[in-house]
C-alpha cells in the first residue's frame, strides 16, 4: 500500500519525524528543526483505500529540535475526572457543527492534561463529521505566519491538496536566495490557506496545542481572522500554558465567542482510577492521598510517579512510596525535571534553594540562597506550587512536594552550582544563628568551604554531638571534611585525636593510624585518655590483643592516677573483644578474670564488672561473679560510673538467673542518665527488654524493643539490633501474635546477619518461630547454627540463651529423643553446678519431655518445684503446662486439672496468650470447664464491672446492655473502660478470649445479667 511505503520512507529518514493519518485521505506536512525547515517541507498524500468514511482529518505537526517523540493520534482511552470539561468541549463541537464561530482557550499549568483534551476534542469533532486540523507550537518561539509568495510556497496547491482525495502532489519549493533571506514561516501559514478551502465545504476544528510557544502575533492573526470570518463554522481551540505573559488570545476575542476550559487537578479517588487502569490493580486510600500530596494531582506527575515505582520494584504502598523518596524515580524524575526547567529561571532558582534548604524552608533563607527579592521568590514557588512541584508547609516556609522532587531538582542542578548553593547556604544558616548539625550538612556539600576555620569549628561541634547520638559514621564524615588527606600532620592534633576516636567502631584501621602518629603529641589528659581507649579498643577489634596488651603495660608507670588509667583501659578492651569473634577467642586465652578486686574506685569497678560479665558467659564461678557484682552495685550510681559498667553487671545478673535485679538496673539507667549516648541507649533497651521478657512482663519487652528498633528499617540492622529483634520475636511468640513475629523475621535479609554474638540470639528466635510454623526441619536447622556459633563465643552458660531449649523441642517433633535428651542433660549439668534455678527447672522440664521412662512424671514435678522459687513467671507457667499434659496422658486427671488451672490463670495474667490457649484446650481435654473461674482470674473486676464485660463478650452494644442492666449507657462505658485498663485489652474483641468464652448472649440475657 502507499501509505505504509510512504511512511516506512519517512522512518528510515535520519531527522526525527512525525507519523500522521486520518480516515481516508491525510495531509502530513512534516517540519524538522527551524533552520532545515527553510529548506525542505515536504508532502505526502496516502489514500488507504477504506471506501466512505464520515470525515476526513489534516494533521500538521512539526517535529522541533527539542521534540525528540513523534505526536500520532493513538486511541483515546476514557478520561479520568474530566466530566465537567469534556461536557463543555462537546457543547462547542456541536455548536461548531450548526454553523456557529468558536474560541476555546484549554488553559493551565504543565502536565495537566491540556493535550489530552485536546485530543478528545478532535475525537468528538472528527466523530461529528467536522475537518480536523491539528499542530503544536514548538519549544521555541519560531513559528510565525509568513506570506505565500515570499516563501516560494503555491497557495492555490495547498488549497487543492485540501480539497483532493485520489491523487498525490508535491509542495514545489524554491531554492533559497543567497542574497534574499526567506522570511520565517511555518505551520500556521498552512493552516491559513487550509482552513480557507476547508470551511468551504464543512464546519472545521483548528487545534493548537502549546499555543503559548508558538509567535504570540501568529496566533493573534489567526484569532482576528476568526473574529472577522464569524460567518465560517470554525472552532478554533488552542492550548496555553499558564505563564507570565501578559498578551491572551481572549483580548483579542468578544466574550460572546469564547469559553476557558481549565482543567482541575486529580482527586485521590481519580489518582486510584489511574492505578487501576495502569495496573490493573487497586491501591488503598493511603497511597491514594500520598500520591496526591506528592504530586498535587497533576496528571503526568500521577502516571510518572506510578511508572518509576514499579520500574524500582516498590510497592504502590504508604511504605513504598516513603522508600521511593530515597531515589531519583526514573519517569517521575524525568518529567519533574521537564516541568521544571519549562518555568521561568527565578523559579528555577527557587526550586534549587529550596532543594538545598530542604523541607520547611523560610520565605527569607531561600530568597536569600536564590538571590531574589522575597517577593520574587514567593511568587516563584506558588507558580511551582500551580504545577505541582512545590508546597507550602507553614507561614512563610516552603517544601519541594515530594523527596523525589526534590531528588529529580538536586540531579539536574549542575555540580558547580550545586557546590556553591551549599557553600553560601552555610553561611546563611551560620549568620542566622543555625545548629551545627544543619550546618554541617551543607559544608560537606562544599569542601572549599569547609576547611575554613569558621567551619571547622562548626563541624567539629557537630561531630562531637553525633557521637553523643550513636551517630559515628556522621561524625567521621564530618571530621574527616576538615582534614586535607595526606596532611594530617600538620593539623591540629586535637582534631586529629577526634577523628581517630570517631572512627574506632566504624573504621577501625584508619582509627589506628591516624591515633597512632598523633599520640605523642597528645599531652592533655582530656585528650589522651579516650585516644587510649579508642586505640585500643581498635587494635582489640581488629584481632591485635598482643599489641593492645602492650600499649595497656606501657601506661603503668606506677602511680595510682597510672594504675586506674591501666584498669579502665583494660576494661574497655574486655568489652571491645566482645564486638569481635577472634579478639574475644584469643583474649580469653591470655588475659586473666580475676574477680577478687574490691571495688573501691569507678576504675576498678569498671574492670571488675567486665571480667564478672565474661566469667558467668562462659559458666565459670558464676557465685564469685555474683559477688563480685553486687560489691559493683553496693557503689556504683549513673552519676559516678559509666553507663557501660552498670550495663555490664546488669548483664551479669540476667545471665545468673536474676533477671528482676537486672531490669531494677537498667531502668535506673535509662530513667536516671541523661548522657547515654544512643548507641548504647538501644542496646540497654534491648538488655531491659530481654530481662522483661525472662519476666514474663511481655508489653515492658515490645514497648523496650520497639524503642530500640525505631523507625530502622530490617536490610539497614546491624548486631546493635539483633538482639533487639530476638528479644521482640519470642515477646510476639509468647504474646501468640505469630504474624507479626514472622513478618519482623522475614524482614531481616540473609546478608546482614555477621558473626557478631547478637545474631546467635536472632537464630536462636527464629529457630523457635520456625518451630511454632511447623516447620522443625529448618527450626532444627537455624536452632544448631546458633548452638555451634555460641561454642565459638564461648557463650556455654544455659542461662545466657534459650537456643538449647528450642532445639530440644525441635529435635522431639522430629522424633530425635536422644539429641533432645542430650541437650538437656548438658544444660542440667551446667545449671545445677552453677546454682541457675531457671536454667536448671528449664532444662530438667526438657529432659522429662525426652524421657519415656516412668520417672517422667517426677522430672517434671522437680522442675516445677525449682521454677517455683526461680524468679521466672513464664518459664513456671511453661513448665506447668508441660506437666499437665504429661499428668493428662498418664491418666492422672484431677491432679492433671488443678496443675493446667494453675497455669491457665497464670498465663492470662502474664497476657501469654499462646500458652493461655494451649493450657485452655488441654483443660477442655481434661473435661473442666475453665470460664467458670474467669471471675477469679479478673478478681480485681468490681461485681458490675464483671457484669458488663460478660454482656459485651457476647456481641451486646452498650444500649443493650444498659437496657438489660437497668443502668445508662454511659455508666457502661465507663466499666468497660474500667474493664480494659485492668485487664490490658485494646478493646471489645479481645473481651472473649480474656474472660473464657462466655456464653450466648441468650443465655446471659435469660439470667438478667446476672453472675454466671
């Protein structure tokens, strides 16, 4: 056919082109960029030969420089919230096709659909029989109206092209003059001498979109034209941008004849009508009002947004759209960008001082930064603001609409440009009496800048306030901008010694040469001593205990200020082994534990607490340590001892079985100290929570580890969290909220978990999970790694960790009784040689559970025995339980029912829901029938309190009950307000389950509300 040769000619042309059709006879009038348009503009005619059609279309369309995709007619898919508009647009088509004159002006800010309508536009006219005729103003105002002749263009042959249909003509061109420059000329001329044989035979639409870009004199013709001709049924729609200009095509128009179309911005219900047509699936309405701020509901930022997060692989979620504001989404960037760069340079400005400002910045600062007056500048943002790339986000404060706005505004900023806005906001900030920590973010964008001594000043407070913070890689980079590479000697070796001491935990081996060449000239003792401690904790890290031992005999000149130096360095490098596999295995082999120190200065203390610490972890005079530490803890406060000696005796306690002495320390440390820093801070909460879950004191064990957790994302967990994470998966365990247990597992990646001591416990925990899953092979699995991984600490005591117990249980679901009983033989040994009575009642409950013997029943009463006086509500309760079901099978019934009751009532009031469950359906087993001793388990409930938790367990609203109790409904309220803060239930649904499954509502209701 001609038409395809036509265009597969046009495709193999090297100049970008345009592909253009219509029913049955097309006119393409195809422009390349402006200086080769003077030279070639070409015609092609195709007839595809479909018979009669109901109209025909021309679309000229002009291909600049800057255009670099085709305009083609696609399909036109269903508007989203477009009703009000389309209804307009249709109404002037109509009017158009009864003979009458028009103007539409579809008028608003980039990106807002203006194209789109058009389009539709020309889809109702074409659909009406109406010439359609359609272009675009270029990027560049080029376009203009020009005269027939003075182009060498035949305007009695494009007439006759407009009106044939079976023959092909060529647009003769003739060659320019090199002594007469051709006058511009364009696409509208055409549209000039088409329109004027066009109308002569049917109504026609005239569309122009980006009308605005075209030569404003060239539309303003076309538009008088119009008023002139007003008999011709032409509508003439024209698409504008808003902007600044001060010349519109409706001055130039009666009112009469003209409409505005401006089309709105999407709703979140429109932004899920998007997805779902995008997607083909649906969103939920947080997403649907987050995609509405992030992009104020203009429509190309809506798909672009949509396009570049599952590009990423996010999910179209609240969290994936919060995770994707930490890139450059690649369809949303690019299309901010687009829009960016169409406004005018001050906002431009504008939006990169805001982007360096970042979010809340002021109306003066970001004047300032931009180097506009304040005026100037708002008016910059609320244009952004029009086009959706902007917000206010409080008097006189403005933000970039989305991170990823701001991502896309930072990337297209030029890197010398970029350097010196962070450059000049930093001294900005630093004259308007900023923080440090805001400043010193800006300096690292500026190097030059930030080797200035008013910044080093700057970043050296910030750096010192990030190591208070737990922030140490923040402070290295902060420190690390002050100090020329290669240069360090002729620094200040106080700035120096700083930086070394920031990169003892994050970079170990620059942290020793940088304290090394810099330590003999550290005279001050202020300086010296955390240059000590940090060198050797390094050189302990990194496997050099030999080195570090002789830098600690070095400092022993045999005074008494020597002596306590010597003390609390080698403390601080018995707890930095503790952060290293191989510094802890070879330590432990050279440095001696002796426990007989009297305790008589914070030095000696601090020594002593260490030494207590790794003594009860490898189960060596667990007594002697537990003497040792309460002589720690005689004396020692969080005002005259570190939080680190403290926290290692509290350690201490937790591993001999006294976890309610360990809990009293640790809040005395996160109630009493307000220096902690916070990476020490989480890992106290996470100790406080694990003494808290041994308790049984589940909701202080969520509430302790979701505080240490914060708002850390699981593929960003180091060790510092893992035991957070383990203490917090056997909480949910006990809690039976198993869910959310295995959602927190599964959102720690394979690839984080190192050798770190720490996550020993994680597997320890999600052995355990894997076993509540009925999964024992892979419990089995995780459960024996984290047994061999605590061999290799040295981590022997049974009561450090629970893994033993769990892999005992596992072992047993898989039939292996021998390796369940030899985990808990070697766990019965070590407890009763050193004195731990839940380690011990635990471990005796495992080896009853293993055993086939008839003397079953008796280990399991002797476990219970010794868990009584353990200190240890959940493990007692968890024994019980066991015990129970053992007296069950036996045949022992009663004795079987009185000993689950125990542990029914017991589990409720510790809120272990799993072991509450268990322990009911095994009761049920036993033929007892536990609701009728709910009133005793909620004794604390008033008679009428009791009343009306029974009657709300049963379904009834609180009209109902008031009505049956013959009170008002807001005493109702007001018991079962009561009822829940007694009982620790969140609400009504967790009524039944906390009193014992009540019985019918009928059933109530027959007895008036009476006491069942």
């Amino acid at each position: 056919m001609r038409c395809r040769r036509t265009s597969e000619r046009n495709e193999r042309h090297t100049e970008p082109r345009t592909t253009v059709f219509s029913h049955r006879a097309d006119v393409c009038l195809t422009t390349q960029d402006s200086a080769s348009y003077h030279r070639h503009f070409t015609r092609s005619w195709c007839d595809q030969g479909r018979g009669a059609c109901p109209g025909e279309a021309v679309c000229i369309a002009t291909t600049g420089a800057h255009d670099q995709q085709p305009t083609a007619r696609r399909g036109n898919p269903p508007l989203v919230e477009r009703e009000r508009e389309t209804a307009v647009l249709r109404e002037l088509v109509r009017r158009t096709a009864s003979g009458r004159a028009g103007l539409v002006v579809v008028k608003g800010p980039g990106g807002i659909g203006r194209t789109t309508l058009l389009r539709a536009l020309a889809h109702e006219a074409q659909h009406r029989g109406l010439r359609v005729v359609e272009t675009a103003g270029a990027r560049v105002r080029t376009l203009r109206l020009g005269a027939p002749d003075a182009a060498g263009v035949d305007g009695q042959a494009l007439a006759r092209v407009g009106r044939s249909r079976a023959s092909v003509g060529q647009v003769r061109v003739l060659p320019a003059s090199p002594a007469v420059v051709a006058p511009p000329h364009g696409p509208l001329l055409t549209y000039r001498q088409v329109v004027g044989s066009a109308t002569a035979t049917r109504p026609t639409l005239l569309s122009i979109d980006d009308a605005d870009r075209a030569d404003l004199e060239s539309v303003r013709v076309l538009v008088r034209m119009l008023r002139a001709r007003h008999d011709r049924p032409v509508l003439l729609a024209l698409g504008w941008r808003d902007g600044e200009e001060s010349a519109a095509p409706l001055e130039w128009v009666t009112r009469s004849m003209s409409e505005v179309v401006r089309p709105r911005p999407l709703t979140g219900a429109g932004i899920g009508t998007v997805v779902r047509r995008l997607t083909d699936g649906t969103v939920d309405a947080g997403f649907q009002a987050d995609c509405l701020s992030a992009t104020s509901g203009i429509p190309s930022l809506v798909t672009g947004l949509v396009a570049g997060m599952r590009e990423l692989g996010l999910p179209l979620t609240s969290a994936g759209l919060t995770a994707a504001g930490e890139h450059d989404i690649p369809v949303f960037g690019e299309r901010a960008r687009r829009l960016l760069h169409g406004q005018p340079p001050a906002a431009v400005s504008a939006a990169q001082a805001v982007a360096v400002l970042g979010e809340g910045t002021l109306t003066t600062a970001g004047a300032g930064l931009a180097r506009l007056e304040t005026s100037a500048f708002a008016r910059s943002l609320r244009r952004l603001e029009a086009v959706g790339l902007a917000r206010g986000s409080g008097p006189e404060a403005w933000s970039l609409a989305h991170p990823a706005v701001r991502a896309a505004v930072l990337r297209s900023t030029p890197p010398r440009t970029l350097t010196d806005l962070h450059g000049r906001a930093a001294r900005l900030l630093h004259d308007s009496g900023a923080s440090a920590d805001d400043i010193a973010e800006h300096l690292l964008g500026a190097p030059a800048v930030a080797r200035t001594p008013w910044a080093r000043t700057v970043l050296r407070e910030a750096a010192g306030a990030a190591m208070l913070h737990g922030a140490a890689e923040h402070a290295v980079e902060f420190l690390r901008s002050c100090v020329t590479p290669g240069h360090e000697d002729a620094c200040d070796p106080a700035l120096v010694a700083e930086l070394g001491v920031a990169e003892s935990r994050v970079d170990p081996e620059a942290c020793i040469g940088h304290l090394t060449s810099v330590l003999d000239r550290l005279t001050d003792p202020d300086l010296r001593l955390p240059a000590l401690s940090a060198l050797v904790g390094a050189l302990t890290r990194t496997g050099r205990t030999g080195h570090a031992a002789a830098l600690l005999a070095a400092q022993d000149n045999g005074s008494t200020a020597g002596r306590a130096r010597l003390q609390l360095l080698e403390a601080d490098m018995l707890m930095a082994a503790t952060d290293s596999l191989g510094a802890c295995s070879s330590l432990l082999e050279t440095v001696s534990l002796r426990l007989d120190l009297p305790g008589a200065s914070p030095e000696e203390r601090a020594l002593l607490a260490g030494r207590a610490f790794l003594a009860t972890s490898r189960t060596e005079r667990v007594s002697q340590a537990l003497a040792a530490v309460n002589r720690v803890l005689r004396v020692a406060t969080p005002i005259t001892d570190s939080p680190v000696t403290l926290a290692a005796a509290a350690a201490t306690l937790t591993y001999a079985d006294r976890p309610a002495d360990a809990a009293h320390v640790y809040q005395q440390l996160l109630e009493g100290t307000d220096t902690v820093p916070d990476r020490l801070r989480s890992g106290l909460l996470a100790l406080d929570g694990e003494a808290a879950q041994r308790l049984g004191r589940l909701d202080d064990a969520l509430r302790s580890t979701a505080e240490a957790l914060g708002s850390t994302p699981g593929p960003r967990f180091t060790h510092h969290q893992a035991l957070a994470v383990a203490v917090r998966l056997h909480a949910l365990l006990d809690r039976g909220d198993v869910d959310a247990a295995e959602v927190l597992a599964c959102a720690v990646p394979p690839d984080v978990i190192d050798d770190a001591w720490q996550w020993n416990e994680f597997l320890g925990a999600r052995g355990r999970l894997r076993l509540v899953l009925e999964d024992p092979g892979a419990a089995v699995a995780d459960l024996t790694e984290c047994g061999r991984r605590q061999d290799l600490w040295q981590r022997a005591n049974p009561a450090v960790s629970p893994w033993w117990y769990w892999a005992g249980h596992a072992h047993l679901a898989i039939g292996d009784r021998a390796e369940a009983g030899r985990l808990a033989t070697r766990a019965e040994e070590l407890a009763r040689a050193s004195g731990l009575p839940v380690a011990l009642g635990t471990a005796l409950e495992l080896l009853a559970s293993a055993s086939d013997e008839p003397g079953r029943l008796q280990l399991f009463a002797d476990a219970e025995s010794t868990l009584e006086h353990g200190g240890a509500p959940l493990a007692l309760a968890r024994a019980r339980v066991a015990r129970g079901r053992a007296l069950l099978r036996a045949g022992h019934t009663g004795e079987a029912r009185t000993v689950l009751r125990l542990a029914w009532e017991e589990s409720h009031t510790l809120g272990a829901r799993a072991l509450h469950d268990e322990a009911h359906g095994l009761l049920l087993s036993a033929g007892a029938r536990p609701r009728r001793s709910a009133a005793r388990r909620s004794g604390e409930l008033t008679r009428s309190e009791r009343q009306v938790a029974r009657l709300a367990a049963t379904g009834r609203t609180n009209l109902q009950i008031a009505e049956v109790l013959f009170v008002t409904r807001r005493t109702v309220e007001v018991h079962l307000t009561s009822v829940y803060r007694k009982l620790g239930l969140s609400g009504r649904k967790e009524l039944r389950g906390a009193l014992g499954r009540p019985r019918p509502a009928g059933d109530v209701l027959a007895k008036g509300g009476q006491e069942l």
